[in-house]
C-alpha cells in the first residue's frame, strides 16, 4: 500500500514544494521559532526533507518505550504529512529522509530530560540519555516542521526541516500547570486535551486540585457520599461531575505516557465544604452545611482535634496515592481563615504523617510553613514570600507559582473575558517577563524546584474557555521552566510567539490575542 503511493506522493511534494507551503520555508536553522527556546543551536545551512519514503528508526535492542515514542512521533506526523512513516526497529541501516531515535547514556550535559538533534540532509538524529529526552527532542521536531504538520488532515507540505545541531535540556526538573476541576469540573478527555499542550512545550507536571468548598471530584470507594453527594455541583449551580478512580488512572497513564507526572491536590483543613456537607461527623457541632456554588474562601474547616478527621485523611490518602505514581502529594493547606492557627499547625503536622506513611512526600500551599515541615516538604510560593522563606528556613524546596505573575486565571487587563483579577492583571509581557531564581530575595536557585502556573477555574466552565486563559501564556512559563534566564528576552520572544500564532489556530486552540503580540494568522 505504502509503496504504490511512493512515487505519487514524492512528484506531488517535488511540484508542491515552495509554492504551496503556508509556512516560509527556511534552511537556517538558528532561525527556528521553538518554545520553550533551545540551549544551544548550530546551523549548518542545508535541508533535510520527510517524504513518502521516510520512516521512524528505533536502535535495535533498546527498550520498549523507545518503539512507543516512535509510534506518537508517527501518530503525530502521518494525519497531515499523508507519509504513512512506519516504526521500525529491526536494526535496519536508516536511509535519507529517516528519523532515528537513539539512547545513550554517556552525554552528562543532557541529564534526564535533555536531547540532542543532529539533522543531516540524510538524516534527523535524537540522542538522549532517557526516554523523556527523546519526548521533548520529538517536540522539537514538531516545532521545527510547518505549522501546517499539526492539522489532522493531509496537507501539502514539503516537510523541511533546516539542517545542523540542537543542544538542549531543561532548567529545572519540574515545570508544571495545575488544573482546578473543582470550581467546575473538567471531565477526562478536558485534562487529556491540557496533558497534550503540556506536552508540546515540554512541561512535565499537571497538578490536579481534586476537591475544594464547591466540589469533590475523585472517587473514594471508602466514603462513597464524597462523589455521591459532594460532586453534585459547582460554582453557579452547575451540575459539577467526578473522575471514578478507574478514569483517573487512566489520565495518569495519558500523562506518564507522554513524560507528564500527576500531582493530585486534596485541599485542607480549609476549602473542605463539600466535605463536610457530605459527612456531617468530619464537622466542629456534627451539622453538615449545605453544598455551596458561590466563589468566596476561607468559610470551611476540617475538625483538627476530632480523630474521625485523621481516618477520613488516611483513608482518601491512602486511595489517591495508590492510584498515583509520582513521588507528592498535595495537601492544599491554604485560606484556612476559619482554623485557628494552632490548630492548623496541628494538623498539618498530622497530615504530612499520613502522606508520608503511604510512601509519598508532601507539597503544600505556601501557609503550610506554618508547620513543622518534613525535611522533603516542598512550599509552593503563590502568595507570602514570608511563608517561602520560613520552609526555606527549615530546609524545605520551593515552588514558584507567584500569584502576580504565575496565575493563569488572572485576567490579561480589564477587558479580559473570563479570569479573576485580584492579584493582577497578567499580561503575555508580565507572564513572562520574571526569573524565579531572582524575584524574592532570600529565594535563589538552590532553594527552587521549579515553576507552576495554576489555572483555577472560579470563572470557566468550558474548556475552551479554559484554553482563552491558558493560551498564550502557558508557553512562556514552559520557557521560564526549561530555558536559561540569560537566552530569555520578551523582545525576541514575541516574535517566535507570534509564529505559534498560526499553529495554535491550526490546533484549534481558542487562545486570546493579546495586542502586544503581532499574530501570524490567517482570517477566520
Ligand atoms: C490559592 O490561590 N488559594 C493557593
């Protein structure tokens, strides 16, 4: 099949080729507009060409994954270049126009997550020392082909893709996006859409806020009125939803498959009303209130001193991290203006037991360095530096997500559509525009893990309108994540953000269009 079409396809390339193409067509390759931006790249003028004779090369005898790598690659590539690239892994010698994927584990400089692309006129090479480096490594071969490659139908082409050397890896270990599912809920193939925009900007976290005064939203088979009861709605009295625990495994598998780990967040001891509505005993008086849509905080709490709440706690631990991979679990601990401080103490010194008795290390909002912290605890700076710099003080890591500048659901200026704007208003230039490693004094490099942007949803109920939020500022903080502070400049920046314009319009993805960035698209 493949072959009968052969040499129909390279004559319809060849009469295509610079005529048709919507994207210019360069053989710079120093001219590339990835995000986030490379480490180090080294042109060499030429240019290497996919056509219909092209396939996907594994080394022979590496491990399994390497063959499901190529497989995403050929999933990602065949509906719009009509190429039909196979995976092949039979050690046969790569002829031109052939991807090879390779592993190797003697290149320091690439770490865990690095990758390196040699593209030849013959051949396109990716080198890492791990699997999730040849993922990003193939995230840079989508970004270098045509936007036109991310369409799901056959598109003209040619699939050019200038020649020379990418050098690259990331700045910190974790780059992440956190979901709200719990002011509205967003419903699996929701998450699995925003898992695959991570993916393409090399981000390696989503962290997902499972349950908050308006809604829980995973399944907890040992208290079942949790999702039976305190599922039931959302902000605005919508219908709300929940992921059974069989869903949300497999969005943990979506996102491990693409090198993405989650991070689940059940929040406490405050943001807990649909908690307590659900189970009148985890209540100070054991009355159950009554759910509640609106979008004020800080009204709820947890009983610290009832011991009923410490099994609740290490019940619904217990069943999260056994459905969770990863290394955290989020225990929220923010708002929570209706515990007194030193029962807040109390109780995030329990909690964090729990959490660590199921195997897992703790991650709290920045008031959790109230507590006495694990010594592998990680505070997630979103609003007082204080907080940050005491969990410093007791050796813990921090996480940057500043409310003024990491906040994806602050509004872009006053005539955004949805968003909040308490914190600020964000701008693409402001989303951009900070180094973690220098915006608060006393909280440098070594003290960092990594950068996330939370996306709460008081003001979204669809995922498109999620997508207006996200989009265009979720590529700037993965640059932020992955990119040196030194090759990091707004002015440069906008332009290559302004090309992605035009694929993000091919991927359908409903992004704001913000005037300071001079789009490359086409009328819609
Ligand atoms: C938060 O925004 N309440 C962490």
């Amino acid at each position: 099949m493949k072959h009968t079409t052969l040499l129909l396809s390279a004559i319809a390339a060849l009469l295509l080729a610079g005529c048709n193409a919507k994207t210019p067509v360069t053989t710079d390759l120093a001219k590339n507009n990835i995000i986030p931006k490379p480490v180090s790249v080294t042109a060499e003028g030429g240019s290497f060409v996919l056509t219909a004779k092209s396939d996907i090369h594994v080394m022979p005898g590496g491990p399994e994954e390497l063959a499901s790598i190529a497989g995403y690659l050929a999933d990602k590539l065949n509906p719009s270049t009509g190429l039909g690239l196979e995976v092949v892994s039979d050690g046969k010698k790569p002829g031109r126009g052939d991807i090879m994927l390779m592993l190797s584990d003697d290149d320091a400089e690439l770490g865990d997550e690095g990758y390196e692309l040699v593209i030849t006129d013959r051949l396109l090479t990716v080198t890492a020392n791990k699997p999730a480096g040849l993922f990003h490594g193939i995230q840079t071969i989508r970004q270098l082909l045509p936007h036109e490659v991310e369409a799901d139908t056959v598109q003209p082409g040619p699939w050019v893709i200038p020649t020379g050397t990418i050098r690259d890896w990331p700045s910190y270990g974790h780059r992440g996006e956190m979901q709200d599912v719990a002011r509205h809920f967003f419903g699996p193939e929701d998450v699995k859409r925003f898992i695959d925009h991570l993916a393409l900007y090399k981000m390696n976290v989503l962290h997902m806020h499972l349950s908050d005064d308006q809604g829980w939203r995973i399944e907890i088979k040992s208290w079942p009125n949790l999702t039976a009861h305190g599922a039931k709605t959302e902000v605005g009295g919508g219908e709300g939803g929940y992921f059974t625990q069989e869903e949300y495994s497999d969005i943990v598998k979506y996102a491990a498959e693409r090198y993405i780990t989650i991070i689940p967040e059940i929040d406490m001891p405050g943001h807990t009303n649909a908690a307590l509505s659900s189970y009148p005993e985890l209540n100070k008086g054991g009355k159950a209130p009554e759910l509640y849509t609106g979008i004020k905080v800080g009204f709820s709490t947890l009983d610290t001193r009832s011991e009923i709440t410490y099994k609740f706690v290490d019940d619904v631990v217990r069943e999260i991290a056994a459905l969770t991979p990863g290394k955290y679990f989020h225990i929220g601990g923010d708002e929570s203006h209706s515990t007194k401080i030193e029962d807040y103490i109390y109780f995030v010194n329990r909690v964090q037991e729990i959490v660590t008795s199921h195997g897992k290390s703790v991650i709290g909002w920045d008031e959790i360095a109230h507590a006495t912290l694990k010594p592998d605890a990680i505070v997630q700076y979103w609003a007082r530096s204080a907080n940050a710099l005491k969990g410093i003080s007791q050796g813990a890591k921090v996480l940057m997500s500043p409310c003024t500048y990491a906040y994806t659901d602050m509004k872009y200026d006053s005539t955004s559509i949805f968003g909040l704007s308490w914190a600020a208003y964000i701008e693409v230039d402001r989303a951009y525009s900070w180094d973690p490693d220098t915006l608060v004094p006393g909280i440098s490099r070594e003290n960092i893990i990594g950068v996330e942007a939370p996306l709460w949803a008081e003001t979204i109920s669809t995922f498109r309108e999620a997508e207006y939020l996200i989009f265009p500022r979720l590529p700037g903080y993965a640059e932020i994540g992955w990119t040196p502070a030194a090759l990091r400049s707004w002015d440069e920046y906008r332009e290559r953000l302004a090309s992605h314009g035009r694929r993000m319009q091919i991927m359908d993805i409903n992004f704001y269009r913000s005037p300071l960035v001079d789009w490359e698209t086409t009328e819609e």
